[in-house]
C-alpha cells in the first residue's frame, strides 16, 4: 500500500469521526451546551487534520504527473 493509499484511508476515517462528532454536537445542543461545545471544538481539529491531509496528497498527485 502506497503512502497516498494510507493518507486517503485515514482521511476517510478522520471524516467518519468528524460527521460524528458534528452530529453529537448538534444532538446535545438542547441539553448541555458545554458538551455540545467541546465537541463542536474536537470536530473542528479533526476537521484541521483532514484538510492538512488533502493538502499533502493533493501535492504529491501534482507533483507525481
């Protein structure tokens, strides 16, 4: 398995976890807005990783071709 093939499945994976945690955010609102916070806050480091990682295969398909 290439190095891209493990940056997609991870970013694959890291996006799962992200609609996860937007989803639990968004449940919790009504009931603990502290919770629903600090996942909204997780959500958006997951989200951080993911572009990192489009950004690293995204160069590497350029600079490949």
């Amino acid at each position: 398995m290439s190095n891209s093939e493990k940056i997609i499945k991870k970013r694959i994976k890291l996006k799962k976890k992200y609609l996860q945690l937007i989803e639990d955010a968004y449940n919790l609102r009504q009931t603990d807005h502290a919770l629903s916070d600090f996942s909204e806050y997780k959500a958006t480091k997951v989200l951080y990783k993911i572009n990192k990682l489009g950004f690293v295969v995204h160069n590497s398909e350029v600079q490949v071709h």
